[in-house]
C-alpha cells in the first residue's frame, strides 16, 4: 500500500526564507540561542542538608572481607592445581 508523502518539498533542510533566527549566511544572531552550561552554575537551590560523605567502615570492611575471600579461593584453587 502506498501512502502520498505527506511533504511536497523533499528537501529535509528548513527553509532560510521562513525560518526564524537564521541569518543570511546561515548562522545564528546572538541571543537566538540558549545560555551555555557555565552562565547557570546558581541556578538551583544550594543543598546543604545532605553534604556527601564517604563510605561507611562496615560496607566497605564486608567488601574487603568478600574481595580477601575470592583471592584467597583463587590462590588455594592454584595451588591445589600444581600439586
């Protein structure tokens, strides 16, 4: 089944002569355009009730005690395979 093109002009390209915010040779007129991330650092609200901190003793110690158990495993595994 075909359906008609819906777009006359083929061409994807928008037109300079309907197109607002275009100059003629193609480029953009100062304040066409949104601000760049640097010119909004104070945009938002200052968060300071919850300042980051680092990782608890306890999870970090589980996850040193489950890599120390892995390596542990490996290197027995090693060993047993040489003798």
């Amino acid at each position: 089944m075909n359906h008609p093109n819906p777009n006359p002009d083929p061409n994807p390209d928008p037109d300079p002569d309907r197109t607002t915010g275009l100059d003629a040779g193609g480029g953009v007129p100062p304040g066409e355009t949104p601000p760049a991330e640097s010119s909004m650092p104070g945009a938002g609200p200052q968060e300071t009730h919850n300042p980051p901190t680092g990782w608890a003793k306890a999870p970090l110690a589980l996850i040193m005690l489950v890599v120390a158990a892995v390596a542990a495993l490996f290197i027995a595994f090693a060993v047993l395979r040489l003798l």
